[in-house]
C-alpha cells in the first residue's frame, strides 16, 4: 500500500528536481555572462539550429515504426510467421530504414547549406 503512494511521490520529486537545478544552472549562467558584458540578445536567438532537422528525423522514424506495425500485422495475419517475429522484424526494419533515409537527406541538406 505504502508503495502506491510513495512511487508517484518520488517521480514527481524527481521530475522535479531536475528541472530545478536546470533552471537555476541556467539562470545562474546568464547572470555571469550578464555581470562580464555579454549583451542578453544571444539569449534570444531567432533561428534554432539543427531543430528543423531533429524534428524531421523524429517524424520519419516514427513514421517507418507506424509502417512497421502496419507492415506486421499484415504478415501476421496473411503468412505463417508467429506474430511476434512478424511485428518485431518489421518495426525494426522500417524504423531502422527511415533513420537510413533521414541521414541521406540530412547529407544532402548538409552538402546544400556548405555551397550556399
């Protein structure tokens, strides 16, 4: 009984604590470039770099996953493989060919971004 309570307790403080020291590193950071003269504009950045490219990296693995699933059931369902090497294999593979794909794109943007 005491570990329904205690668990989600320590999660919580958990989860919170590391935000936390996050914030307060963070913040502590900033006043010691603040204090040396840094001007606070690098703190507001108005292009993040790399995010385009973690987001659609992201995407596409969990699109090759969802193929994956989908791919698996059908071979579950129409072959006589067990369903458990049939789904397994098939989210591996995709999920493992759609980060194959990412990289290529991320080179070729990488390729595009150094002749500009």
């Amino acid at each position: 009984m005491a570990q329904d309570i205690i668990v989600p307790i320590v999660v919580f403080a958990t989860i919170f604590g590391i935000f936390y020291v996050w914030i307060i590193t963070r913040n502590k950071e900033r006043m010691a470039l603040i204090e040396k003269g840094a001007d606070a504009s690098i703190f507001f950045s108005k292009k993040l770099p790399g995010r385009g490219r973690t987001v659609l990296g992201l995407g596409m693995f969990l699109l090759g996953i969802s193929i994956g699933i989908f791919i698996g059931a059908v071979l579950a369902n129409t072959t006589v493989l067990p369903e458990g090497v049939a789904y397994s294999s098939m989210i591996i593979f995709f999920g493992g060919l759609s980060l194959v794909v990412f990289y290529l794109i991320d080179k070729k943007l990488s390729v595009k971004e150094k002749e500009e």
